[in-house]
C-alpha cells in the first residue's frame, strides 16, 4: 500500500514536454486550476480566508516586501478590500482581486523561482556571517574628516537586494552615511552610460596606479590611472549629472546629501548620503545589467556596467584591490565612511557599512563579512571550476528535486499532508506524475482513505479522477478495496462528471501540465 521505488526505478520516470498551448486553453476551459487559486491554497492551507497579516507574512519569507515599488496595485487594492470586511480575512474571491495584478510576481515568488529559492535559511546564513563580524573590535574610524569621526565604531549594518529584489537587512541599516569613495564606480558607469566607453577613457586609464588613492599622479599618457582613485573620480565628475541616475539606481529609495561633509571636502559626489538599503539596491542594479530590480527600469547600459565591474574587481578596494580580487573573487568599492559596495553579477548586491577601518582605508567588519561570505557560498569568480571544492549554492534548490519529485508527492498522499500537497501544486508540480507501477497520489490518497487529499487533488489541482494503475485498478478500485466509504462518494460524483474524452486527453496533454506552469510566465 505504501508506494515504494528504488532508484532503478526512478530511473525509468521520463521528464514530460510542455505544451504552454494546451495548458493555456485548458486553463481558459476551467479544468485547470487558475494561478490565483492555486495561490490561495497554498497560503491558506486548508483555511477558507486568508488573514491579511498571514498573507504579508508569508510573502515577506520570500524575500519580497509590501512596499516593492512592483507590488503597488496589489498592496493598494488590500488595503481598500480589508476596509470591506469585518475580520481582516479575504476569502477567495477577495484573494483572487486583490493580487490577480500582481499575479505573475508573486507566483514566481511563492513557487521559489526567484535566483535565491530558499531566502529565509540564506538569509539565516546572512545573519551568523553578521554576528561573526560583529564581533571583531580593530580598526579606526576615520578622522581627518570631522563629519565621520562622530560615527560611533560599534555601528554595523548589512543589506541585500537580489536581482529579483528580494531584501534583507540585519544591524544599523537605515543610519544613513555618506558614500565617500563607495561612489566613484556608480559615477564611472553613468559617464560610460551617457557617453560610450571610448570617449571617457580619452581622458582616464583602466589600470590599477600603485599609488595611494588620493594622490593626485598620471599616468604616462597624462591621464589618471582609473576611476576609482580621487584623480579619475574627478574627471569622471565633470563629465557627468548625477543625483537623478543615483535615485533611479537606488530604486527611489533614500539618497540625500551631507552639506557640512560638502563645505570640508569640497566634493559633493563623496557627500552623498545613502542607507545600508538604499545602496544594496544600487548594488544590485549593478549585478542586474543595469536594471534596478525594485522598479524595472534601465538605469545602465550594458556596456556601462561591464566596464564597471571590471574596474571594482581590479582597483576597488584601494591598495587591497590585489587581495581582495584574490580571496573574494567579486567586484567591490570600498570608502573610508566605512561602507563596502559588493556586487555578485547575476545574484544580488550588497551593502556592508562599519565605520572602523583598517590601515588600508578599507572596513574591518566589511572584509571580514565578505571573505567569510565567499568562503561559505560559491560565488568567487572561479568558485565553479570543474573538480573544485563544493560550497554551498544559494541559486539552487535544496536536493535533486527532479528526482525527489515523485518520492514528495505520493509521500505527501500517504501520510495525508494536505499542506505539502497545495506546496507541490503551487510550485508546478505535476499532480498527476506516476511511479513505476503507474500509480498516482490520488491512488495512495483513496487507499489510505484521506478525503481532504483526495478532495483536493480533484477539486483544486482537477487530475483525472479515473488513472489507472499497471494492473488496472483505479483509485476508486482501492478506496473500494479498503472499505473508505466516504472517499467512495467523493470519487463517484467526480466519476460521473468525467467523460471518456477527457479521459484520453489526460492520457496525453494534460500529463505534466501543472509542472510547466512557468511556461506561462
């Protein structure tokens, strides 16, 4: 009774193709679930409304937040929903209209599609990186500029935005703090966007200068090393209009300006002002091709950021840059506020800021977090060299799903786990995939005589209500067998509504449907 398969079996289970056509028209026909719905099984487990708080909390565990400038609609038509009803719940038809706008993202969202699948044990992660840093008790805050000198050392925040905007934050994130050198890539890419690469490197170099970076040296063709010392950021600086590129990068989230800083420094570019969150998004549009993740918008050419990302891995980190590129492996720019730019491309950018610095100008907890970072996670350049050591991937889902897929889900229907089971529906699973001997989880289900798995295998994912096994037995033959009389009826009434039609079509498009749905987004 309890489905058994050894490996040589599973091996014999062959992927299904998708066609997005069939599912489409199927969907529009009402035999497939519509997304909205399978949403809200998932989230209401079993319930028949959905608690505003349980909702926003649940979609903060993926990593999204209620204020994603994407979520606008959604969030909005909440709030005027909740104020129609007495208890704060929406049922399903209230559900449906409050995300049916947003329905895309926050599918994508709840089935783990997004580059960090399982972001709350990353994030946990994030947080013991932190708090192993925050030990650390060297360094000295800059003093030579008054403004910074005030930063009490023990001030220590990390902030995270992926490329798909999820965030995560942990310490003295919303302090805000000025960029200081921490600006001069995110300069440089906006001179590269305005005016090509061609024309600014007619006037700055592209190589590391062996120098200190605020010495004000040439290079043998009479132009600043690079753009990242104090001499290339100056002419950058006047090939460029900033403060519109800097809150289109940061996603319209905070950027300011610290006017004292500015009549010290005379230098209004290292006078901006920013958050631990603020610049982990601009991080992030930079490990995004130029896209911010937060709004969609194209802030960056291509080209622009390519550049950038070169430069901060080979002379970001002052005269660390050597070690940095060697150990982390990740384009980065440092300031002496104390703030660590760190972009890992295609993944997420990240924004360390601790005042005290070593004596290279660069942030004690900074380095420490992102060595410690790179040294738990693949993510140095050449991390994914073929016979290198494994380390763990955040970009994958935990095991071989592909495999376990089927072990999930006829599990799931033994043991009567109807929450696992709306899990496996809304991450597009196909509720209908068989094991060797060609039986379903709506076989395990009747045999075992759990009505709620077997009412919701027909009613919310619409499987075939009439598959059968090698030996030809059906799940009403096996519910039948046992004597579960109540799962008897349930089946009979879906038996007598399904023709021998979609019978056959079952046998052929409708297999693996509900495991494609990515294909409509």
């Amino acid at each position: 009774r309890l489905w058994q398969a050894s490996t040589s079996q599973l091996q014999h289970l062959q992927p299904s193709h998708y066609n997005s056509q069939i599912v489409l028209q199927r969907r529009k026909a009402g035999i497939l679930p519509s997304l909205e719905d399978l949403l809200f099984y998932t989230i209401a487990e079993g319930q028949e409304k959905i608690p505003a708080h349980k909702f926003t909390t649940a979609l903060k565990a993926t990593g999204l937040r209620t204020g994603d400038p994407r979520l606008k609609e959604c969030m909005e038509m909440l709030k005027v929903t909740l104020k129609t009803t007495s208890d704060g719940a929406l049922d399903r038809h209230l559900f449906k209209k409050c995300v049916q706008s947003n329905i895309v993202l926050l599918t994508q969202a709840f089935r783990k599609k997004f580059v960090i699948p399982d972001f709350q044990p990353f994030c946990a992660h994030i947080d013991d990186l932190y708090e192993n840093a925050k030990n650390l008790s060297g360094g000295q805050v800059a003093d030579y500029i008054p403004q910074l000198a005030r930063f009490s050392p023990d001030l220590w925040a990390v902030a995270l935005c992926t490329v798909d905007g999820q965030r995560h934050t942990v310490g003295d994130t919303k302090v805000p703090f000025c960029l200081q050198s921490c600006v001069k890539p995110l300069k440089y890419a906006i001179a590269v966007h305005d005016h090509g690469t061609e024309y600014v490197h007619r006037f700055i170099g592209k190589e590391p200068s062996g120098l200190r970076f605020n010495k004000l040296f040439l290079n043998e063709d009479d132009k600043p090393h690079n753009p990242m010392v104090n001499a290339g950021a100056i002419v950058c600086t006047s090939l460029i209009k900033v403060m519109n590129f800097m809150n289109k990068l940061a996603g319209n989230e905070y950027v300011g300006f610290t006017a004292v800083l500015y009549l010290f420094s005379l230098s209004s570019l290292c006078s901006i002002e920013v958050t631990c969150e603020s610049a982990s998004v601009m991080a992030a549009t930079l490990a995004n091709g130029g896209f911010c993740p937060i709004t969609g918008e194209r802030v960056l050419s291509p080209e622009a950021v390519r550049n950038t990302l070169s430069l901060m891995h080979s002379c970001g980190m002052y005269d660390f840059s050597g070690q940095f590129a060697f150990h982390v492996g990740l384009p980065a720019k440092s300031g002496v506020a104390g703030g660590i730019l760190l972009v890992v491309p295609n993944v997420m950018g990240i924004m360390c800021w601790s005042p005290p610095l070593d004596k290279l100008g660069n942030s004690v907890r900074g380095i420490q977090f992102c060595t410690d970072l790179v040294s738990l996670c693949n993510f140095h350049n050449y991390d994914n060299l073929r016979h290198f050591a494994k380390k763990l991937d955040p970009r994958r889902e935990g095991g071989d799903q592909r495999v376990k897929s089927v072990i999930n889900l006829l599990f799931a229907a033994y043991t009567g786990d109807v929450s696992a089971l709306r899990r496996f529906a809304l991450s597009s699973m196909d509720m209908e995939q068989r094991d060797y001997d060609s039986r379903t989880a709506l076989h395990v289900a009747a045999a075992e005589g759990h009505a709620e798995v077997v009412r919701f295998l027909l009613e919310a994912c619409k499987v075939n209500p009439v598959p059968k096994d090698r030996w030809g037995n059906t799940p009403m033959d096996e519910a039948v067998h046992f004597g579960h009389h109540d799962v008897v009826t349930i089946l009979r009434d879906y038996h007598n509504q399904y023709s021998p039609q979609d019978t056959q079509d079952s046998a052929t498009d409708k297999q693996n449907a509900e495991k494609n749905l990515d294909g409509m987004l």
